[in-house]
C-alpha cells in the first residue's frame, strides 16, 4: 500500500519549504523460474509511477540484486540447482517502495562439462564430471552437416562411446543433465572429428644425390596432415605435410630404412601404414690414403663401406684429364706426371647409386727438375744462369758446391746469379725445384761450370836497353793465356804469354799508357788486373843546329818535342864542358874555345823525370879572330891589311864596308895580309879581317877597324 514521504529543504536566506512526496506502489510478482542454471526469470505487474525495479534473489546471506525496466526480468550469477528467495521493489522519483511478498525458484542443473576424443576412426568417446543435482544424462550425435541420422544416448554414468561412425567426418556432440523431478539442465555442445584411417598404396623413391627419399600415398578422408616415418637401427627421420607426398631428407647414408605414413587431424592421429624398406647408398669410403711409390706412380687406398657392390675411384689432374678407376677391392694405381696437383675422390656404388661425395684429396707431385740449364755469363766471382720454367715449382734453389764451398741462391724466377764465388774453380751446380705443399724435388741432376780465371797481378813493368817493355805478373790459373793491354792516347799495344811474362815493343815516345792484363781459359776472361801507368820516355827534339854567336859563345837550338819539360845541352871537349838546362828551344853556351873540337849532347827531360838521350854530335868551333891588324896605304886608291895569324891553321876574308861600296880579299895561302886596291876615297870604311869557316862561312864578330880615305894624303886609323 501506498504511504506518503515528507522531505524537507533547507535554503540558505530564505524561509524553510516543507514538500510532500508520494513514494511508488508495491510490485506483485506473478512468477519465477529458471531456464539457465546461473539466472532465475520473475514476471510482474507494472506499477504506475515506477521508472525501474529493484530485483533481490537471496540464498542464506547472499544477496544479489539486479536493476531492470519493466517485466520480465532476469536475476544473473546466481549458482546452479539453488533455492533462492525472490522479491522486487519499484522505483520512482519519489524513492523506492517495500519489497514485494517473497517468491521461490530453484535454478535449473548446470551443464555437463564434455571432454570428446576419437580413440578409432569410427569412434567418439565422450566424458564429464558428475553434475550437482544430476542423476542422469542425455548424449545425442550427429554430423555436423546435418546429413545422416542423429544418435542419443541416456545414461547414469559420466562417459559414453558412439561407434560405427565415419572415420575422418566431424561430429557434434551435445548433453545435459536432469534432476529428481525430470527438469532438464543447461546443455553442452562441442565438436569433434574422428581420426583419419592409415594411407595406403605406399610409394617410395629415392633420390641418391640428396639422400632423400620421396614417399606418395592415397589421400585419406578427413587427414589434416601426413607424417612419414623412417626408422633405422641409429636414426629417424621424419616429413609433414597435408599434401598426398613428402620427401623426408637428411638420410644417412649406408643404411636401411623402414618408411611409414600416418595421417592425423585435430582428433588424433591414424595408425602408421605398412612399412617400406629403403635401402640407402653405401657411404662415401673413408681413409684414404695416398703414396707415391716408386714416383710416377699413384697408389690410392681406403676403408670398406656396408652396403656397396663396387668402387669407382677418380683421378683429375690440374690440367683437366680426369681418369678412373673400377674395382670391387678398397685400392687402385694409377700414372702421375712431377709438378701436378691430382684431385682424389673415391665412391662406393649399390643399386640406389652413387655415394655422396666424400672428401677430396689432392695429391701435388713434386716440381719437375729444371733440364736446359745454360750459363749466360761466368765471370771471376759470378755465374749467371737461366733456364725454362717447370710445372709446379713456385721457388727454385740453386746451389753451386767447391769442395767445402757451398753458394746458395733463391729465386721465384727462372735465373739466378751465384755471386761470391772463387775465381777458376770447377763448381758443382744443381738447381732444385721447390713447391709449398711438396718442398724440393732433389732428384734434379747437377751441371759443372767452371769460373772464369782469376785476375792477374802485375809485379813490376821495366824498360830494357832496346827499349822494349817487359810486363811481369803472379799467375795463378791453371792453362790460361795471359794478355796484358797497354792503352793510351796513341793506341792500344798488346802481348800474350802463358807464362808470367811478356814484352811489349814499339810505344811511340812521349806518351802515357795504362797497362793490364786478363787471363783467358775456356771458361772465359778474368776481370782486368789493377792498372799500372806506364810512361815512355820523351820525344826528342828534331833540326839540332848549332852556331857561333861569338868567338866564345855558341847557340845550340831544336825544335820542341812531345812531353818534355826541360832540355839539358852539353858541350864538351878536352878542354873542359859547358851544360846549359832549359825550358826553351835554344841555349847559349860560353867559354868556348876557338879552334877546338868539341861533341854537342841534348837531353830531354819529362815532368816526371825521364830521361831520353836525344843527339849527339860533333862541333868545331871557329878559328880565333886575328890579332894585330893593321892598315897600310897602297898609293892613292889602296890599302894593305896586315894581321897576325891565330892559334891553328885557318882561312881569312878581309871585309872594307863603306857608303861607297864594299870591298873584300882573300889572301894567298900562307900569307897574313891582303891588298885591297880602287877604293874611293873621300869616304870612311869598317874593315874586319875574319877566319873563314870550312863551310865558307866567314865569322862576323871580329873586331872592326876604321878607315878614312879623305884624300890621298889619309891614313889609316
């Protein structure tokens, strides 16, 4: 029944207002029942005034209330087969009315928790938890897309197997419970497939390259995916796929398999099929080993495989040429050639195929010896050589040996120069070729050279009395010639010799040479020796002339010569000699003698010494001047010329010399004067009485005397 509110409000500033409120009648509920196990459904009369209603379900001291707007409303999270206490109260502006007489509902059993599995392609088992309340069960079954019949089962018991179903088809599955009084539960719906059946009609083939086997069978209804098995005795392998083949790889090698296939789909998997046996290819063989013996000759050797019908094994050479092998033993022999690299690979065979491939060997013969050895050049200390280029040597070691000495010398390539070696001496050389993986072949064979002789060492050079010059040095060289060279501005003058000496004649004069000498065998020449400066004497001077300048000075003079510094002139007699040393082309000599014999020598000196004795030869010098010369008028027109003879028997010329001519006689032989007639006079003449020469030639250096011959009462002065 409807009661009356009073409300009150206070306003601040303003008098109190009392308002009167009338509050919503009080719902009636009609019914309430449960067709979910965790709600309860009530169903009410509307109440004028009410906006909302105020639900309440209580079970004990749970209380659970749920606002809705009109009828019929549902009371949520509640708990299954529970007795609860229903009341409802309506809302309006006014407030909320009393709650309504209480109703009971109970709510309806939960629903069986279903757990399905497919234990055979024709089967489902089906199982739950015991449900409150429940005291039995309803399970039906159909396939999912509605086609076929539909089986229901009832049972006390929590599980239940449908049989006879199709294998790989999907199902659904739905149960529930019921109480003492018959009323049903909440029902549970699920799916489930039953597990595909065994693929069968097996194909296998294998693929021996890839040691993989590809396996094919006919498809299965309702498979999701394929697995195919394959077994041995130290291994499985597997593949999946949801297509009708697989290739199941990575299999080993050398063994037998047993392959199967099972299809499987989100209810299980299908038994495996039949198996297949596979038999692999025989593994690559191991351990094998490689010998060289004698060389030439390859021998190949390895482990036995399980499995295998026969061996084939392959040789290829770096060039390409590939030969082989077939054999049912674990060894084969084969040709090899120095300085090549063989690949090795040896493979087992049986009716799947070739074994994989193993390890490759490779096997580097050693380099080939080099064969056209050829000396380009032997000198004293050094030996050139040169040779082709060999297969497979990337380094060649030459060595040369002399008894203890031993030369060595590396090169990458074909030439190499021994240096430091010993001059004349017979080596040993042998070049040996050398690769990284193989080292030196030292079977090369050895070639002798010999080194050119040694240098020769010039003792001393002299000049002998013929002027020849004789070069004398050490020889030490077995059969050699020795030529010593002498070189210069004027040419090249040479002797040879197997001895230790030998002459050189004809050097022009005044010249300097170097000297050396080479010793020569068959091996060749030596170096020069050490040179040593050879000078020849100087040239002497040509055109010696001397001539008297007065009755005790000669002039002695000569054309230059090559190479001379200085001259020496001698002039000697009985009587004592006169040097004089000179850088000119003449010299004066004094003190001389008249009348005397003497021997005129020149000497000609080089800056460094030498002396060349140049000419000697005789000179006279001249007769002395007459003494006591004296003039005597001869009449008007003539004079007489009186003298006294000097020391030895001599010629003399009587000379008159005047502005008015010149006048001259000769006296007879014996006599001491000389008559000089028809002179003019009035004129003043030198007169000069002279010895003369025996070549004529009359001395000018005697003292003069004057005349005058005025008039023909003159005299002479």
């Amino acid at each position: 029944m409807a009661g009356r509110a009073q409300k009150c409000l206070s306003l601040i500033g303003f008098s109190l207002i009392c308002l009167k409120m009338v509050t919503p009648e009080i719902p009636t509920i009609d019914q309430a029942y449960s067709k979910i196990s965790n709600s309860i459904t009530v169903e009410w009369a509307t109440v004028p005034g009410a906006i909302s209603y105020l639900l309440t379900a209580k079970d004990g001291d749970t209380v659970i209330e749920t606002t809705v707007t009109n009828s019929p409303g549902t009371v949520t999270g509640l708990k299954a087969a529970t007795l609860y206490q229903i009341t409802i109260r309506s809302i309006s502006a006014a407030g909320q009315s009393q709650a309504s007489p209480p109703k009971q509902a109970k709510t309806v059993l939960a629903a069986p928790v279903l757990e399905v599995s497919s234990p055979s392609p024709d089967s489902i088992l089906v199982q739950w938890d015991a449900v409150y309340m429940a005291i039995g069960f309803s399970v039906s079954i159909m396939q999912a897309n509605g086609l076929g019949r539909i089986w229901k089962e009832n049972t006390t018991n929590t599980s239940l197997t449908f049989s006879s179903l199709d294998a790989g088809t999907l199902y659904t599955i739905k149960a529930y419970a019921w109480n003492a009084n018959g009323i049903p539960g909440d029902d549970s719906t699920c799916n489930q497939r039953t597990s595909p059946r065994a693929p069968a009609n097996i194909q296998v083939s294998f693929d021996s390259g890839a040691l993989k086997a590809s396996v094919s069978w006919t498809p299965t209804e309702g498979a999701f995916n394929y697995t195919v098995m394959a077994l041995s005795d130290s291994s499985q392998r597997s593949c999946s796929t949801t297509l009708s083949s697989c290739s199941v790889s990575s299999l080993q090698c050398g063994t037998e398999y047993l392959i199967s296939v099972s299809a499987s789909n989100d209810a299980g998997s299908s038994k495996s099929s039949s198996a297949v046996t596979l038999k692999t290819v025989a593994c690559a063989p191991g351990r094998v080993t490689i010998q060289e013996d004698p060389p030439g000759h390859l021998s190949v050797a390895w482990s036995n495989v399980e499995l295998r019908d026969y061996y084939v094994a392959f040789v290829k050479s770096d060039d390409g040429l590939e030969v082989h092998c077939n054999t049912s033993l674990t060894q084969c022999n084969f040709l090899c050639e120095c300085g090549f690299t063989y690949f090795i690979s040896v493979f087992a065979y049986n009716k799947a195929g070739q074994s994989p491939l193993g390890d490759v060997f490779n096997y580097t013969t050693a380099p080939c010896c080099p064969s056209d050895i050829n000396p380009v050049l032997v000198s004293s200390d050094r030996v050139e050589i040169v040779w082709s280029p060999v297969r497979g040597a990337e380094l060649y070691e030459t060595e040369a040996k002399a008894g203890h000495s031993v030369v060595e010398c590396n090169n990458t390539a074909p030439a190499c120069t021994l240096s430091a070696l010993e001059c004349d001496t017979k080596y040993n050389i042998t070049v040996y070729s050398f690769s990284e993986v193989r080292g030196s072949n030292l079977s090369c064979s050895s070639h002798f050279i010999t080194t050119a002789p040694c240098s020769p060492e010039i003792k001393n050079i002299s000049k002998d009395a013929f002027s020849m010059i004789n070069v004398h040095w050490r020889a030490t060289n077995d059969d050699a010639i020795y030529t010593v060279t002498a070189q210069g501005q004027k040419g090249l003058f040479q002797c040879s010799s197997t001895g230790e000496a030998c002459t050189i004649g004809g050097l022009p004069c005044g010249s300097l040479f170097s000297v050396t000498a080479v010793a020569e065998t068959l091996a060749g020449k030596s170096l020069p020796s050490y040179s040593m400066p050879l000078e020849t004497v100087p040239c002497c001077p040509a055109g010696l002339t001397a001539a008297q300048v007065t009755q005790s000075t000669i002039n002695v003079s000569w054309t230059i010569g090559t190479v001379t510094q200085t001259y020496v002139t001698v002039l000697e007699s009985h009587i004592g000699q006169s040097k004089c040393h000179t850088q000119q082309n003449h010299c004066l000599l004094g003190c001389i003698a008249c009348g005397i014999n003497y021997t005129v020598a020149l000497k000609a000196i080089s800056p460094t010494g030498l002396t060349a004795d140049c000419a000697h030869r005789s000179y006279s010098s001249s007769a002395c001047c007459p003494l006591g010369v004296k003039l005597y008028r001869l009449g008007p027109n003539g004079i007489r010329i009186y003298w006294q003879a000097s020391r030895g028997s001599a010629n003399y010329s009587t000379d008159l010399y005047g502005s008015k001519g010149s006048f001259m006689c000769a006296p007879s032989a014996g006599l001491s004067f000389c008559d000089v007639t028809d002179i003019p006079c009035g004129d003043v003449y030198t007169v000069m009485v002279s010895p003369v020469a025996e070549t004529g030639l009359k001395l000018t250096f005697c003292p003069k005397k004057l005349y005058s011959g005025k008039s023909n009462n003159s005299s002479p002065r």
